[in-house]
C-alpha cells in the first residue's frame, strides 16, 4: 500500500548517509529537501546546471557527472563517498555544512517574502484606486473598485 511505501521510503531515506537524487525535469526536486531535512548528504546529476540558482549550494552537496561516475571536482564518486564512509567526522562536517546550507536559504526565502509582500502592500497602500480592477460580487454584479470596501477600508474579508 502506499502508506507502507511511504513509511519505507522516508525510513531508508532517513537512515542513509547519502542519498541519490536523479536528475528530474526541474531543479527544484523535492527529493533534495526529503534528503536534507533526513539529514543525508544528496548526490545529485548537475548537468544542466540548475546549482547556478542555488548560490553555495554545489559547495556543500556532491554532484556528479550524468554518467554518476565522477564528483565535478574531478574525483572518482566511489572515492569521494568511501571516503566519506570511511571518515566519519569528514561525513558529518559534510552533512552541516548542507544543512547549514539549507537553513540559511530557506531563512533568504523567507526574508525575500516578506520583503516582496510588503513591497506589494506599499504599492496597493499608494494605489490610484481607479487603477484597481473591478471586483465581481458574488451575486454577479460588478462594484466599481473605488466603491469596494477593500479600496476604503484595506480589507478584503467577506465572511
């Protein structure tokens, strides 16, 4: 069932140093984040380039080319994880430094949304309300936006 799959996923996922993540069809997988959040190292085909987005990111995971045989630094794959395996304090330093990775990006994420929303709440605060569209009233009518509650009284709330 897919409960159970699930559960096993997360489980192996959650329980492994490393995790292999295949090149999708974007480069926002979520299988970076499950990988990270379980606190595995990802593996993952950079070769269209997406860590180019993600500023710091090709420093702290292992990427490799799309035949997964070597790291882009240039070392053997098998090297770099026995390595790895073998050191665990070299595993570790490695397994922060992507989770440190990640909590400093998702805290960017977060301050670029606040910083976008309240961007917007400027511009609608300082709008001509003429340039705001019609609202659709739920009976089908159309309010002119100057005459809308929301252009008078900042809310938008019809409960």
């Amino acid at each position: 069932s897919k409960p159970k799959a699930r559960k096993l996923y997360e489980d192996t996922l959650c329980s492994s140093v490393f995790a292999p993540i295949p090149r999708g069809t974007g480069w926002d997988t979520p299988r970076i984040v499950e990988a990270i959040e379980c606190g595995a190292i990802p593996i993952l085909d950079d070769s269209a380039g997406f860590a180019k987005y993600l500023p710091g990111f090709s420093d702290v995971v292992i990427t490799v080319n799309p035949a997964w045989t070597t790291e882009v630094a240039g070392n053997s794959l098998g090297e770099v994880l026995l390595g790895l395996l073998i050191d665990a304090d070299a595993a570790e330093k490695r397994r922060q430094a992507v989770l440190g990775w990640y909590i400093g990006y998702r805290a960017g994420i977060r301050k670029r949304i606040q910083s976008a929303v309240l961007s917007e709440e400027d511009e609608l605060d300082n709008a001509d309300p003429s340039h705001v569209a019609p609202r659709l009233e739920p009976d089908g009518a159309v309010t002119p936006s100057s005459a809308h509650p929301i252009n008078k009284a900042g809310s938008d709330v019809d409960l």
